[in-house]
C-alpha cells in the first residue's frame, strides 16, 4: 500500500480521504462515536462519518475509539480504511455550495476492516494531526494558488474590455483595485511557501526547529489565507461586472470554490483557539518572534519607514502573547484570540516578504512596503498599489 500512496506516476499513485467528521461533534473530536475493536485478528471499525472528503479516494483515513479506551480525544487512534470492501457504505454525497469536482459523502462504517496508523492502544490524536497539519499546509496552497488565479483572469479581462473610450486595464481606480488584490496575493503566498519549506524540512530532515516553528505557521498561514481568498475572490467576481454573476463564464465558481477555504481543517475561531494553544503548550510565540526580529534587522536596510512598523508590531505582539500566557482562559484572551492569530499571521508574512526582498526580489520589496502599511499600519494603499501594480503582477 505504501509505493501507491508515495508515488508521482499518475498510472501507480492512489490518493487518499480523510473521514473524521461526525455529525455530533464536529471539530470537536471527543465526541466521536466510531468505535474501533481487534477481533480475528484484525481491526474493524463501526460508526458514521458525516463528512468525507476525496470519498472517491482508493482508501480514507479515518479516527476511532478503540473499545476501552475511555473519554476524550487523545485516546483516538488514526486507521486506514480501503474503500472497496463490504463494510464500507456511502450514504449520499453532499450537495455543497462549492468544491463540486471534489465528492464529500456521508459514509457509514459496519465492521469495516482497516489498518492502524502506529500502535491503537496508545493516544493517537497526535499522530493524526500530523496528517491534519499536511493538510492546512495544502489549504493554504490552495488559497494563495486560487488568488493568483483571480488576479490573472481579472487582469487578462481588464486588458480586453474598453470602458469610457479607453480600456479597463488603463483606469487608476481599477488599476488600484487590481493592485491591492496583488499585494494580497503576494502576502498569501509567502506564508504559503513558507509553511511548505518548514514541512519539508520536518518530513526529510526530522528537522526540530521547523517543527517547533510549523507548529505556529500551519494554524495561522491557512487562518489567514483562507480568509484572503474569500475576500478576493469576491473582489474578482465583481471585477468583471455582470460577468461574474454568470455561471457559464465560469467565474463565480471562484467564490464558490474559495468559500470552503477558511472551514476545511479548522474554521478561523478554531484555528485561532489552536494558535493559543501552541503558544501556551509548544512555546510557539518564540520562533514566531524570532523571525520577526530577524526581518526588522533586514528592513533596516531597505526602508526606516518598513523597520519602524515591523519593530512596532513586533512590540505589541509581545506584549499581547505574554498576556495570553499568564491567563490563556482569561474570557478577554479567549474572546480575542482570533484578532491576535491574525495580527500574528499580518505581522509573520511581512516579515516573510521582507526576506525575499533580500535576494533583490523587486516584487517581494514592492509587495513587502504595501503589506506593512495595509495590513499592519491599516493604511489606504490605492495610489501606491495602482503605481506598482505591474511591478506586483
């Protein structure tokens, strides 16, 4: 089963579904109800999986409880399920707003045969989040992919349509409005790329400070990519007018495909909750903060302007995690703990863009500037973004 699963050959490779939802709890993984039980010498699985992604998938990854295991979630062991089987039952598929190429079923589980993933009798949540941190990594792939995506229809539609004697692309105002969507997209997939380069260096080099620091990038690049590509893709349906309200244009399957985006594997507040948790549990504020100071030194070098918001934020993020530490459930910390996540997430991919302004990256410095001012200054960056728009793109 390995070599399939590893496999870059389209003809060999088999993907893989990932089924632990359950109606009853949701991302509240302690109420799961599958049960797990060892008879005959192999395992079998019994319950209801309520959301079932890539259910099209040759195998499913699925938790369960094995008999005896007692409450909670960490006692939750992770399985391999192959789908062909008897035991496997699809139920229905889902009737979702978007993603429809991709099919999510109801799928019930009756004595179904499945391979543990490592040892059953032992607290499995860790092991399967290792699998969840896989994922919010590809999600946040997906969001920053998609945003480039838009920027390119918009901007290919932009050089074709004429508007008041002149053509769209040629308009400050929309020239602006394409600018700023650029700027995001370049913040997207710096975190992106980032988070990526970390998981690399964790699965081929068991590399501890990446993990250390992927513990905290995972959570906050998919959060906050996931909440840009909703907000930009709502902008490219309305860039094309009337257009993007059709459907055989194909563009409103942009918003429609974006949507999931800051649900799948974790919606904001619970990510946001799990960004807390790594900084209270995992120390995950000190690599954090240590590429912050890292990029304020390298801002000095391009800008006095771009150190002093990196260095302001940078402060103030200080003193926001140590509060959180001394009383992470504090109602004040838990009420905000979304707006901390993303102003960690601002603050990290500015200081990711200024990294790549190092290698002479005229993009990533240009993108760099108008970042800090948007998203940490909260500034209005029109004119400056409708200037450097075909620098950003």
């Amino acid at each position: 089963m390995a070599a399939p699963l590893v496999s870059t050959d389209p003809d060999e490779a088999i993907t893989s579904g990932q089924w632990m939802t359950e109606s009853q709890g949701g991302s509240d993984l302690s109420r799961s109800s599958t049960v797990a039980s060892y008879e005959d010498g192999g395992w079998r699985l019994a319950g209801e999986k309520w959301f079932c992604s890539a259910a099209d998938s040759a195998i499913g990854i699925a938790l369960a409880r094995p008999v005896d295991a007692g409450p909670g979630s960490r006692v939750l062991a992770p399985f391999l399920i192959p789908r062909h089987q008897e035991g496997v039952r699809v139920h229905r598929l889902k009737d979702k707003l978007g993603t429809r190429a991709l099919p999510t079923a109801e799928i019930g589980l009756r004595d179904a045969h499945a391979e543990p993933l490592g040892d059953p009798t032992r607290p499995g949540l860790t092991r399967a989040m290792t699998l969840v941190v896989v994922t919010r990594v590809h999600n946040a792939a997906a969001a920053a992919g998609g945003m480039r995506r838009g920027l390119a229809y918009a901007l290919a539609f932009a050089a074709q349509r004429r508007v008041a004697g002149g053509l769209l692309a040629d308009s400050p105002l929309h020239r602006a409005t394409l600018g700023t969507l650029a700027v995001d997209a370049a913040g997207a997939f710096a975190l992106a790329a980032h988070a990526f380069e970390l998981l690399g260096r964790v699965e081929v080099g068991a590399d501890p400070y990446a993990a250390a620091e992927l513990r905290i990038v995972a959570p906050l690049a998919k959060l906050v990519t996931g909440r840009l590509a909703v907000a930009s893709a709502s902008e490219y349906v309305e860039s094309f007018g009337g257009a993007g309200y059709v459907e055989d244009t194909g563009v409103p399957r942009l918003l429609r495909d974006a949507q999931v985006l800051p649900i799948w594997e974790g919606t904001t507040n619970v990510l946001a909750l799990d960004a807390l948790r790594a900084v209270v549990r995992d120390d995950a504020a000190t690599p954090l903060l240590a590429r912050l100071d890292a990029a304020l030194g390298t801002a000095r070098g391009l800008s006095p302007s771009l150190a002093q918001t990196i260095a302001t934020a940078a402060t103030a993020l200080r003193e926001e995690l140590a509060t959180a530490q001394e009383d992470p459930a504090a109602a004040g910390v838990v009420a905000g703990a979304r707006g901390l996540a993303l102003r960690m997430g601002y603050a990290l991919a500015a200081a990711l863009l200024v990294e790549h302004a190092t290698c002479g990256d005229e993009q990533s410095e240009a993108a760099a500037r108008l970042w800090t001012r948007r998203w940490l200054r909260h500034e209005d960056v029109a004119v400056d973004a409708h200037h450097a728009l075909d620098t950003l793109a």
